[in-house]
C-alpha cells in the first residue's frame, strides 16, 4: 500500500481549475518529485494534499486513511509536514524558536533531543540559535524550514522547490539532507522542484506536470533517458546538424 | 468573372488561358486591394494584390537570378504563411514548377521527395525545416540552393547553400534591373499544357507518387469552384489547411485569383480556433477532422454549461432540425417554425456559431475524407447548410459536389460541369474530365495504371443514382470481406464511431476473419474530462487508455453504433491504442488520419489478440 495517495483531484483558484484530475501514489521511504514548468500545477497538489488548499473533487488518502477535507493541523497530527515555497520562515523569531514552532503539536518530551537531531543535520543553524531567522541567508533558511518541518517527526515530507534562490554549492548540500534524512529518518519525501537534475538524481520515481495534469511518470532512472526529459528539463538536446540547435520537438510525453 | 470552356479547348478566366497571366491581370486591375492578411503576434497585417504581386515578382526573377529554368522543380515546406503563397507564385510565373512539402515529414521523407521530384531550389519555414534539408543534403544531388523564410536565430548561419527569403528578393530586385523584360516574358510563354505544380499523394502501395498538375487542370478546377458555390471579391476565408494539400492550395492560392477573394492565413496552428472567431470566414471549406473537432468543442461546453443552457440548447436544436429537414427535402418551411428558428437562432444557434467562427458563412463544405452524415445534419441544424463534395489530387480536386440549388444529403453531389463520372468493374468510381492529371511524376508506370483512356481510376467503389447523385461506399482496397463471406465496408462503421466525441478515429478489422474488430483512437481532450467527472484515476494517456471505465465507456460508445448494423456488420472486440500519437508518427496522416495500412501492421499484436478465444 503507497504511503500517500491522490486520487482525481481538482482543485481551484476561483474559477480557474489548476489542477484537473491529478492521481498519484507516494511509496513508502521514496523520494517522489514532481517536475514541471511555472504554473503547471505542482504547488498546489503539495497545497491540496497539506490541506492548505481544500480540493473541490477527488480524494487524498495517507496510511490509507482518507485525509480529504480535513483541516491543515489535523493533516500535520498525521506526520505530514510541508515545508513551503519561499521558505516562509518567521523572520522575527529566532532561529530556536523557529524551530520549537515545528513541534507546537507535540507534546511529547522528546522535543529537545530532536532539537539536537536539526542542529547535528544543519550545524550552520545551531552557530546562533537565538538569531532572529530574518536575519539568515537564503540557504540557512532553508535549512530552517527544513528543520522545522523535521521537528513534527513527519512520515512525509512535503518540500516544495528547496532549491530556490540557492547557489549550486548550496543547492548540492541541501539535496545531500535530503537524501540522508530519507535514509537515516526514513522520511518519504514528496519533492517539487525546478532543477531538474537534481530532483532526478535524487528520486526514485518522478511525475511530469503539465497544465493541471499528469502527462508522464516512471522511475527517475527512465524519465533522465526519456527524450521529452532531456530536451525539456535538462536541456540536453541534440545539437543537430548546425551545431547549434534552437527549435525544439514538439512535447510527445514518451 | 468570365468563365468559358469547352471540352476541347482549354479552360479561359477572363481571356487567360494560364495562371500567370491571370495572376498579373488581378494584380494590375486590383492593385490596392487586401489581397492576403496574416496575423503575426496578435495583429492581422495585410498584403494587397500590388504587394502580392511584388513580392512574387522578386522571389521569382530571384530565383531566375539564381538560374531557374522553366520546369525546374521548386519544393516548399512551411506551414500555411504569406511567403509560401508568394514564393509559390513566383516559382509559377517564371516557369518553374512548385512542390509542397507537408512541415511534419521527417527527414528521410523530404529526402525521398527532393530526389523523386528533382527539387533544384528549397523554400524552409525555418530554422526546424531547414536542420532537415541539411541533415539530408548530401544525399540530394539536384539541390542547390536552400532560401529561409524566417531567420529568426539564423543570424549566424554561414553556409553557401543557403540564403533568406530577403536575399533571394534583393537578387530579384538586381535581377530586374538589369533584366527588365525577364518577368512578363516568361508569364508570356506559360502554356495551358505546362505542367505547374507536383502534388504529393501518400502511397498506400509503395512511396508517395507526384501527381502533375498542368496550368489547363488548375484554370479548370478555378471555374469549377466558382461554378458550384460562388466566390466573391468580397469574401473572406481562413487559410489553415496545410498548402502542401490539392484542396489547400485550391482554396488559400488560386480561388482567391479567380475570384479576388481575402485570404486570412492564422498566425499558428495552435490558434486556428480563435483566429476563426475574429476572421468569421464568409466561405469555408474544411476537412471531417476539422468539423468533428467543433462539434465536440461544443459538446464540452455544453456538459460544462447551466442545466438551463442544456436545455435552451436541446430547444433550440430541435427547432433547427425541423427546419433543416424541410430544407434538405427542398420543401418550404412552415411560416410558424421560420418564426421558431428566427427565436432559436437569435437566442441560441447564433452564439454556437460565433464561437465556432462560422455565423457568416454562406456555407460549409466538406472533402477529403468520410463524414458521418449525423454530423452535417447538426450544422445543418445550427442553421448552415454543409455540403458534401468529392474529389481527388489526381483531377485536381473537385470531381462531384452538392450545390445549394441541387443537393441530396448523404450523396457526394452530382458530377461538375465538365466532369464526367461513371462507373467501371466492380463499381469503382472513374473519372473524365479537363481536371484530370497529366500523369505520375516519372512513373509512367503508374500513370498508365490509374489513367486509362483518358479515365481516371479512382479506388473508389460508389454508386450513382437515377438523378446523377453519386454516393461513395469505401476505397476498393479496403472493403472487408469476412470469413463468412460477406462484404463489409469498414468507412461506414468508422464514420458512426468517429461521431462520438470520445473517438478521434477508428479502425475495422475483419478481412477473412470471423467477426469485425476495432483499434480505436480516443480524443484525449474529451476523454480525460470523462474521467475526471467520473472520478476515474489516471495519470497519463496511456493509463488512461487502461482503465476500466474508459474500456467501458468505449464499448459502450460501440454498441451504440452496432445497434445501427446488421449482425455480420457488428463489432465483436475492441482495443485502444495506448499512445497519443501526432502527424510526426506513420500512424496518421498530415490530417490526423488513422493510415488503415500502417495500423494493421503496426498494431498486428493487437489484433490477433482480439482474434483468440477469450
């Protein structure tokens, strides 16, 4: 049974339908992404499932249980942490307090041992931790994002485009977290990205979004060797005759 | 305009017995007039007949500059735009003889064309057509020059072989110079028995053949059309259909040099639709594809709608049907359903068709391929009437066509003014006519098996009625013979079935078989929203394909149809194809087209799977 599973969801902004009939399964302890160009609907399925958004039709089931239509805390209860686009962390808190506000739903007293966990995965945040958060770099915050994200122990992890705004060294590092809390925590993580690369290298399996819908999907493996792929998100056509090609295939999604 | 012919001389267009001739007399008489539009980012330029004339003028004395002979092969691929028509007609006006060439051939094909036809000079749309050519080019020993009509990231391009569309009208313009006389000599020595274009026609037996279509045929064909549904100088129409095709270039080319008619080319084929809208041809002519795609468009808005627009709807239509049933058998309508249909239209029928850009239409006609016939009833029904014509590249279109003064619904129309239409062993449709090619390129072979005696054999198996009315039943090759021994034709199943908005196309199987069978295309558009609203999980086209609900609403879509045929006619079994295919792949053709004999091998393991015991 998948860890997580969406069935035909539609979701809306007003009248305009962002995502139209979106299925799809989250194994557990994968690493899922989802690719897919600027509006193609990839927030807001990671939206939909957090309960940020509520879906107008369809169903989202998490340990096979159907989590639709439940408010976003009750979804955070279950071990679902989402860690949003742009980091959103409170700039005037610190960087400790940042971090305890991921637990606020815990009550349990080992909330200071996972405090030690973020700051041994993430030793740039625990240089200052009674730093207001505003104050820290785009890498350190999203460290932080993580980390309180991390501090719900969550069963999966939503992360919606980590690696933006970072500089390659730090988009490196943010992906090696995330590819040693999958393993060392077994977190399931549900990735959104942009850079491509980097999502397929780190997935085990991939969806390619397209205006609401799913027009592709297969193991990270296939989709870095899919035509489409390679000349669409990782910009590695064939150069042609010239040498210098600039006209693209039409999208075949094979 | 003046028309006069005759069987045995040639076709005359007000005194011009050739098409150059004829190109330079409008663009002398109508000068200043809008010629050819084009949109480009959103904006409609416009191009009047001295430009047109102009710009062809260039491109070919460019072209002479460059050392065209008369009856050198020129070959064209570009989508429908401005300088395919004006590189067409300077090829034409000096002699030369132009090719099309569909923009979606791959590679091998445009190989393939450029050595079967000669091609010396290349017309590429652009920087994606011309990687093809030089992909090729050293395979192609006739070609020479390559010239691009759209630059864009072509900057840099160093290459002896190539030059713009702007380079090779500067040629023309030094050319002119120097060579005053060249441009009206060779429009005076063009013969009607000059050959002008090459039409390719895909080969169902062996590679694609160039049907030779002379001046005299065209002038012809130009009479014919304005014979049977009057064009005017007035009139607007949407240039969308690839000119690479007969009927294209019929319509988009040379209808408008007879008639003096507007040309609306779309800035793109993904905009067809809205361009449509804002042009609201007056005259439109389009393939079953075409017309099947609009009807199902308005089928979605209509499952989206209000229950109160399905029901104004449902009203509206059966008021229209009503009175298109009185039109089609020529009876006049009742005074008190005019004055439904009058309520209908204003409140209703009137904004399908502007959506649809075709409420100033005088009419809608059809070719190319089968139609259901429940599908021209519904236009008929929106309140415009759609007739039917049928024809072939090899008589340069038109050979039978319904008239909006003599029609008969379901037939193809009577034979043209000039045409002669009969019947030949087992039925098969022949054809005489001043339209008639002159042949195969360089396949006397070939010509001498499909023109025999001056007849044209078409394929075709139809039947003629008492009145003249010709009715089409299949391409002789493909009509099914079961097992049993009964003869099937399979166009008749697949038309029903291509009338469901969830079927693009479909294709009967059954030759020497059992039972009839199916490989169906879906429209994933349309099926998709089905899957949605019925809560059916999919990701892509191909899970789509796989599920339960869609293999159930499919067959459902198929026993509809059954219920319509005998028993022996019925579809037993059926399979989807699981891939969303596109004109690149062999499957279909330029027009989206299953190809019946690429499906049958391509799809082989399908259908022996639909042929072993369940």
């Amino acid at each position: 049974m998948a860890l997580l599973e969406l069935r035909n969801i539609e979701t809306y902004y007003g009248p305009i339908m962002a995502i139209r009939g979106v299925s799809l399964k989250v194994a557990q302890s994968d690493i899922v992404t989802i690719l897919g160009a600027n509006g193609a609907g990839k927030t807001t399925v990671l939206k939909t499932i957090s309960a940020a958004m509520e879906a107008q039709k369809g169903s989202v089931t998490f340990e096979g249980v159907d989590i639709t239509g439940l408010d976003p805390d009750r979804v955070a209860r279950l071990g679902i942490g989402h860690v949003p686009e742009g980091r959103e962390v409170f700039p005037f808190l610190s960087v400790d307090e940042n971090l305890r506000m991921g637990a606020y739903t815990r009550s349990d007293a080992d909330i200071g041992a996972d405090l030690d966990l973020v700051y041994d995965y993430f030793p740039a945040l625990a240089e200052d931790p009674s730093l207001a958060a505003g104050f820290l770099s785009g890498g350190q915050q999203q460290m932080l994002a993580i980390g309180r994200a991390l501090m719900l122990r969550p069963r999966l992890m939503l992360l919606d485009e980590p690696s933006l705004g970072l500089s390659p060294i730090l988009t490196h590092e943010i992906a090696g977290i995330v590819k040693r809390l999958n393993e060392e925590q077994s977190v399931t993580m549900l990735l959104v990205e942009q850079n491509a690369k980097m999502a397929l290298d780190l997935g085990d399996y991939g969806y390619v979004m397209e205006n609401g819908r799913i027009v592709m999907e297969d193991t990270c493996e296939r989709l870095k060797n899919a035509t489409d792929i390679r000349e669409f998100y990782l910009g590695l056509k064939d150069q042609g005759v010239r040498g210098k090609r600039r006209w693209k295939q039409r999208k075949r999604w094979r | 305009m003046a028309v006069n012919d005759s069987q045995d001389s040639a076709t005359a267009i007000d005194g011009c017995e050739s098409l150059p001739a004829l190109f330079r007399k409008r663009v002398a008489d109508l000068g200043p007039k809008v010629a050819i539009r084009e949109k480009d980012f959103g904006i409609w330029n416009e191009y009047s007949w001295a430009d047109y004339g102009e710009h062809a003028r260039l491109a070919g004395l460019g072209l002479k500059a460059l050392g065209l002979e008369r009856r050198d092969v020129c070959s064209i691929a570009s989508e429908v735009n401005k300088e395919w028509v004006f590189a067409d007609l300077g090829v034409i006006c000096t002699g030369g003889i132009t090719n099309g060439v569909y923009p979606t051939d791959a590679p091998n094909q445009v190989e393939y064309l450029i050595n079967d036809s000669g091609t010396r000079f290349y017309f590429a749309e652009d920087e994606e057509q011309l990687d093809k050519v030089l992909e090729v080019r050293e395979r192609t020993p006739t070609l020479e020059k390559i010239i691009i009509f759209d630059m864009e990231g072509l900057r840099s391009l160093d290459d002896p072989m190539c030059l713009s569309f702007d380079a090779l009208q500067d040629l023309g313009r030094e050319y002119a110079e120097t060579h005053p006389e060249v441009w009206d000599g060779e429009i005076d020595k063009a013969r009607p028995g000059d050959l002008m274009i090459l039409t390719y026609t895909s080969g169902t037996t062996g590679p694609p053949k160039g049907a030779m279509i002379s001046q005299a045929n065209m002038l012809f064909m130009m009479a014919t059309v304005q014979r049977c549904y009057g064009v005017y100088d007035t009139d607007e129409q949407l240039g969308f259909l690839p000119l690479a095709h007969v009927a294209g270039r019929m319509f988009y080319t040379f209808t408008p040099i007879e008639s003096g008619c507007v040309v609306n080319l779309v800035e793109n084929l993904e905009t067809i639709n809205h361009d449509q809208q804002e042009v609201s041809p007056t005259v439109h002519f389009a393939v079953p594809r075409v017309w099947e795609k609009q009807f199902s468009t308005v089928q979605i808005k209509l499952k989206e709608g209000t229950a109160l627009g399905r029901a104004a709807y449902g009203l509206a239509m059966a008021v229209g049907e009503r009175r298109a049933a009185a039109l089609k058998e020529q009876r006049r309508v009742p005074l008190h359903l005019a004055a439904a249909f009058v309520v209908a239209e204003a409140l209703v029928l009137k904004n399908i068709r502007r959506l649809l850009g075709i409420d100033k239409c005088r009419w809608l006609s059809t070719a190319a391929a089968p139609i259901a016939p429940d599908l021209i009833d519904w236009y008929w029904a929106l309140g415009k009437p759609m007739y039917e014509l049928y024809g072939q590249t090899e008589c340069t279109g038109i050979a039978t066509a319904n008239l909006a003064t003599d029609f008969r619904i379901g037939s193809v129309g009577k034979s043209a003014e000039g045409v002669e239409v009969a019947l030949a062993e087992h039925d098969e449709i022949v054809i005489r006519s001043p339209g008639v090619i002159q042949g195969y390129w360089n396949k006397p072979e070939r010509t001498a098996d499909t023109i025999r005696q001056g007849w044209l054999h078409t394929g075709d198996v139809g039947r003629i009625d008492d009145d003249g009315f010709v009715y089409l039943i299949d391409r002789m090759k493909d009509i099914i013979i079961t097992a049993g021994g009964k003869n099937i034709t399979p166009s008749e199943i697949e038309n029903q079935l291509k009338f469901s908005p969830y079927i693009t196309d479909a294709v009967v199987v059954g030759d020497r078989r059992a039972y009839l069978t199916c490989l169906v295309m879906i429209d994933d558009e349309n099926v998709m929203k089905f899957a949605q609203d019925n809560d059916v999980p999919f990701t892509n086209y191909t899970s789509l394909c796989h599920t339960r609900e869609v293999e159930d609403l499919i067959w459902g879509e198929i026993e509809t149809v059954n219920a319509r045929f005998a028993r022996v006619e019925t579809i037993k079994r059926f399979r989807l194809i699981d891939q969303l295919l596109d004109p690149e792949d062999d499957e279909l053709t330029p027009t989206q087209k299953l190809k019946r004999k690429v499906v049958n091998e391509k799809y082989a393991d399908l259908i022996e799977d639909m042929y072993r015991a369940p």
